[in-house]
C-alpha cells in the first residue's frame, strides 16, 4: 500500500531564483527536450536580432563549438549592465536574474517599437537554464564581464576600461543537461533559423561559424539584401507563372475598443507557379510556424478575391462549386513579414499571433493589392485564373475518385458484390476463419477440393499481381485482383502519403479472417509470386503482419514413395534425412509436383489439415532488413540490385531456373 502524503498548510511551495525556469523549463521554452533547448538558442540571438533592428550592428556572428556550447556576438550598444538609480539594483541582475525584467515594455519607445522580444523572459531564462553563461560587453568606455554558474552569478560584476570602439554584447555559454534531456542541437537548426532571419531583416548579414573535430571552424554567411522578395525569386526560380509582387503598407489599430492602438507594418511578397509551393510568416522577425492571424488573412482574401475574379469573368461552369484556399495554396509561393508595437503571441514559443487587428488589417490589405494587381496586370490574372481553375478541378475528381475507391475497398460481401471465383467458408466465427491466397486457378481447382469447407475459403491470384513496393497508389488500386483482396480482407488499408490519405481507413477490427494463409508452388515462380503477395500485404496492412495474422503455407519440395508410405521432405536436408533412413528399401524420387496436380488427400494433408499441414507465421522481426531486402530485389534502385547479385548471386546459382 502506498504511503499516504500529508496536505496541509506546509504542503504548499513556491520555486525561487533560478528553480522557476529549471525544475520547469517546459513552461518558458515549451519543451525540456532538444526543441526547449534551440528555442532558449534563440533567445539570445532575437536579443541582437532586435539591437539590429533598432539601427544598432548589421552583424551578428553565432558560434556552436564542440562542447555543445553556444556564442552569439553582435555589434550593438551593449546591454547596460551598471546600477540603476530607478531600480536601487544593478542592471545585469534584472538583465539576467529576473524574470520579466528588461528594457521593451515600452511601446513608445522607438529602439524597440517592433521588438521580437517583449516579455523580458528569454535572456535570464536562458542563463537559469545554462551550465554556465560568460558575458562580455562593449559600451561607455568599458569591458564588462559576467559569469554564472547553474543561474547563480559568481564573482560579480568585472569593470575595466577598454580603447575598444566597437560596442556589443558576446554570450557565451553551455545549454545544462540537468534542464534538457538533450543539448546536440543539429547544425540545420542554426542554418535553417539564420536563413530564415537573414530573409526578414534585410542587409542585416549572419555569420554561422561550426567548430570542426580538428579544432578549426567552417563559416557560413547569410544575407538578402532585399528581404522576402529575395526569398520568393529563390524559392520559385525562374519558371515562374507570375510576376513577383512585394507589398507594402503601414497601419494603427487596436484589438478590442477598450485596448489601446498600436501600430502594424505588413510586408507581404509572393508569386505563383505550377512546379514550387511554399507559405512561411513572420512577425517581428520570428517564424509563424503555426501562422495565427497571418494565415487567416491569406486565406481569406485570396480566396474571396480570386473567387470574385472568376465570377465577373465568368470563369466558373455552371452550378460550379467555389474554390477553396488549397486549390490556391497549391501553386502559390508567399512570404508574409510583419510588425508590431503590441502582439499577442499564442505563448512564449511565438510560433502564432492571435491579434485580431493585424488579421482584419491585413485582409483588407491584401485584398486591396490583389484587386489593383488583376486590373494592372491582366495576362497574369488569367494565368492565376486558369491555373487555379485546373488545381480545382484536379483535386475535385481526386476527392471523387478516392470517395468511390474508398467504398470499393470497404464494400460488403453480398450476392451482388461477389469476387470472382472467391469461395468463401460457412462458419462466421472470425477465431476460426481461414483465407486461403493460391497461385492461379489450377490451384483454386485442388485447395477447393482439399479444404475444410467449415472454415476455409479461397481466393485465387489471377495472372501475375503487380509489384507494390515500385508502383504508385493509383496504380495499385487500379489492379482488381489487389482491390479484391483487401475488400475480402475487410479491415481497409494504411496509407501514409498525403495525397492519398482520404483512402486510408485501416481498422483491424473490421479484419474478417483469423489467419491470411499464401499457399504457393515451391518453385521459382511461386517463390516470386508469394514474395509479391507478401510485398502487397506489408505496403498496404503491415499491421496483419506486425499482430501475426499471415502465414505462408509450405508446400513439398519432394515425394519420396515406397511400397508402403509416401514420404514428403520440404527441404533438401529433410530428404537427405529421410533417404538415409530408407537405406535397403526401393523407393521412387520426384519433385513435388505443382498445386493444381496434387490429389486432394495430398493437399490436404500437406497443405490444409491443421493437424499435419506446415504454416510459417510472418513476423515483424527484423521488418526492416526484410523491407531493405524488398527494396533491393523489387524497388527502383536498379543499380543496388546488380551490385546485390554480383556479390551474392553465386550463392543462390541451384535454386536458379536454368536450363
């Protein structure tokens, strides 16, 4: 019995100091994992990010070392960190001590009147968060330096003066491991992250240095002298349908009645194309990756500008369903970068804002822009029309097309949806019933004859089936025998690529058979049709054979007949043994014959009989190899099969149908 905890009074605690951030580093950074750990990377370098904004460095050099230890240098004023009369406290404890301390609450206050960092968390969350942290500052004359340990300041504040000109602030320290579960932060977040910076702050350069195993650092620079429209033209090239357009505008507005205004800054550039798609939103220099009101804006006024378009061109067929945003979104590239004196951000993370002026300002925006752009630029407004027409339509006859293969798949048995040449059991007792897949209609003739009736059904593959593991969905779902089975299967199928994920309606539940039994000839052609079915089975159910629903029945390599028994070996090494125990005796040796020549007693003593048959359960072991295995010998790399029959090839030489 667990110990009973005492609730009272003294039960209540609250976290002091640097504990608020490292017993709870979730709640500041969104995660104790490895994204936790970049976001408060971040933190320090959106502290330089808005030095720069405000006209102060056109520099900032980010540094990831060996260690894991993280620099950011830039080339601003320098943070204050010398006593201030106001607070009776020195600068650098508020600056890096506490929470909801800093210098851009203001929102009068011009350095950082669009400032991406506002809530005076991310730096002294990131110390407190920090193995250790090493500060240097550059300003008044002065070299400052600072050290911490664990959130806890050691030694004090360091003052000397300095004939250094160049003011600025470098950070220096290590993200600790008793906060994060992980601290390797991979190399294509800080390329991915200063990209992205480079794109929203204009001429302002970032340079990546990456220290190398030898000590010696690789460099990387990033800089878009003209912003997000810089960023469009690479991201669409040169085959574009349109034009790139870059607009821009100023607005002031509140949220609410009762709430005071702000100012926005909307800075929107995009272009469309039938090869690239791409949507990204900034604000205040940080990536919107779940968008918010920006979203919202692009979405509702494209759509309701495009679709006026086309209603006043007469664009749409009669009784035409409207368009919506992903019939746009699929051939438009959209770079959105915004500004605001107040902005609500979903939570510390910023990756959504939820103003309700920036999304009523940037509707009305845009709207704007696109009608002027149509009547200004009429060739490309028919090109947009008929482009967006054409992913409409497409995706119309997709959804129809996946709705009515949707209901073949999960169809129901009945009279007058029979299989062809399917031969079902009586029994409806799913812990009982069997599935027999057999290799052709020969084999259909002897299973039929040889199974249970009670509990055995069969199913016969008609011709070669296709090979799953190299064709497309459509292709797939095309072929009637792969169509039929997995309707007989009845538990629908697992598909994860997003074009095709309406057909996905996997349920085991809806399994109608307790074992998938592939009954093929042992031979080189029922190898090969057995490893088809197989493939078929994994891309399309690999949970049948992840739960151990399919087996693979063995069939007798050998009949070994004398005058008083026949013998079956189903390997060399079981004829081998059988043969040494026959010694004396006359006996006759031939090759098993094909399903469709075996008598019925024999089929259903080798093959059906529960009690004598030999099934192979198929595994999720080693599902990976199998799958590589699948891809070499089946899949698209040609030349990764040559090389595999070139080195194994020999190995298989007696199984080979060679005459």
């Amino acid at each position: 019995m667990a110990k009973k905890q005492s609730y009272d009074n003294e039960s209540i605690t609250m976290l002091k100091g640097p504990d608020k951030v490292r017993k709870r580093p979730g709640v500041i950074f969104g995660s104790d994992g490895l994204d936790g750990c970049a976001h408060s990377v971040f933190e320090i370098i959106s502290n330089s990010i808005d030095e720069a904004r405000a006209g102060y460095g056109s520099k900032i050099v980010v540094t990831r070392y060996q260690d894991n230890s993280i620099e950011v240098e830039d080339f601003g004023r320098g943070c204050p960190v010398d006593f201030n009369k106001n607070e009776n406290r020195y600068n650098w404890e508020l600056v890096y001590c506490e929470l909801y301390a800093g210098g851009k609450y203001n929102s009068n206050d011009d350095n950082y009147a669009y400032s991406l960092g506002l809530n005076g968390l991310g730096l002294c969350a990131t110390q407190f968060a920090s193995s250790y942290m090493d500060v240097e500052i550059i300003r008044d004359g002065f070299q400052y330096n600072l050290h911490f340990e664990k959130g806890v300041n050691v030694g004090g504040l360091q003052k000397k003066p300095t004939k250094k000109k160049q003011t600025g602030t470098r950070t220096h320290w290590l993200p600790d491991l008793d906060v994060f579960t992980e601290i390797e932060i991979p190399d294509d977040y800080f390329c991915d992250t200063l990209r992205r910076q480079a794109v929203v702050n204009p001429n302002l350069l970032f340079l990546y240095r990456k220290e190398e195993a030898d000590g010696t650092f690789t460099e990387r620079q990033y800089l878009y002298e003209n912003g997000i429209a810089d960023y469009v033209r690479e991201i669409a090239g040169e085959n574009t349908l349109t034009s790139v357009q870059n607009w821009s505008c100023q607005r002031e507005g509140r949220d609410r009645e009762d709430k005071p205004t702000y100012k926005v800054k909307l800075n929107v550039a995009l272009t469309f194309s039938n090869q690239v798609q791409r949507l990204e939103y900034y604000h205040n220099s940080s990536w919107l990756e779940h968008g918010g009101s920006p979203d919202k804006a692009v979405r509702q006024a494209l759509v309701s500008q495009i679709d006026t378009y086309l209603r006043q061109n007469n664009k749409y067929l009669k009784s035409e369903a409207k368009l919506k945003f992903e019939d746009v979104e699929s051939s438009l590239v959209l770079i959105s970068s915004s500004f605001s004196t107040e902005t609500s951000y979903e939570n510390q993370t910023k990756k959504a804002i939820t103003n309700k002026f920036i999304y009523e300002a940037m509707t009305e925006f845009l709207k704007h822009q696109l009608e002027i752009y149509f009547i200004e630029n009429p060739d490309e407004a028919e090109k947009i029309a008929a482009q967006v027409l054409i992913n409409k339509r497409s995706r119309e006859n997709a959804e129809k097309t996946r709705l009515n293969l949707k209901k073949k798949l999960t169809g129901s048995i009945d009279v007058t949806n029979m299989i062809p040449k399917f031969v079902d059991c009586r029994s409806k007792d799913l812990s009982r019933r069997e599935l027999y897949i057999v290799e052709g209609d020969s084999a259909l003739g002897s299973v039929k004859m040889a199974r249970d009736a009670e509990f055995q059904a069969v199913i016969p593959v008609r011709g070669k089936i296709l090979n799953c593991l190299k064709a497309d969905y459509n292709k797939i779902f095309k072929n009637e025998i792969i169509t039929d089975i997995v309707k007989l299967l009845g538990c629908g199928v697992e598909v994860t690529t997003k074009a095709n994920k309406d057909i996905s309606s996997f349920h085991l539940e809806g399994l109608r058979w307790n074992k998938i039994v592939i009954c093929t000839d042992a031979d080189v052609d029922g190898f090969q049709i057995r490893t088809l079915i197989l493939t078929m089975l994994y891309r399309l159910t690999p949970t049948l054979i992840d739960k151990g629903y399919v087996y693979i029945a063995e069939s007798p390599l050998f009949e070994i007949t004398t005058k008083k028994r026949t013998y079956f070996a189903y390997t060399e090494k079981e004829k081998t043994e059988i043969l040494a125990t026959l010694e004396g005796e006359k006996y006759t040796l031939q090759r098993s014959k094909g399903l469709g020549e075996n008598e019925a007693d024999m089929m259903a003593l080798t093959t059906m009989n529960p009690e004598t048959r030999r099934l192979i359960q198929v595994t999720a072991a080693g599902i990976e190899e199998t799958a590589k295995m699948f891809d070499i010998l089946l899949g698209d790399d040609l030349q990764g099969r040559k090389d595999f029959i070139a080195e194994y090839g020999s190995e298989y030489l007696e199984l080979a149908d060679i005459s």
